[in-house]
C-alpha cells in the first residue's frame, strides 16, 4: 500500500501528451528556452510594434 497522496492518477489525451513531450524537447534546447521565456515576458502590445 502507498499513501493516498502518492496513489493518484491522470489520464490524458494522445494529443496532450505528445504536446508535453515537444514542450520538453523545446526546452531541452538552451537557445529555445531562452527565445521561449523572453517570448512570454513580452507584451502583446510589443508584439504588434515588431509585426
């Protein structure tokens, strides 16, 4: 038997879950993370100035 808290599960879409493994493959790039993280720092207002 394990604790309650440990015994949990989810399920998930195919769709969700190949999403999760891009995200990962994303961010295992340093480069990517970086572009990844300033990209949500950035306002949409700041956005539509670069388009």
């Amino acid at each position: 038997m394990c604790p309650e808290y440990l015994c949990n599960g989810v399920i998930i879409s195919e769709i969700d879950w190949a999403a999760i493994g891009e995200t990962l493959n994303l961010i295992s790039i340093s480069a990517m993370r970086e572009s990844i993280r300033e990209g949500m720092e950035t306002t949409l207002s700041e956005c539509e100035k670069r388009s």
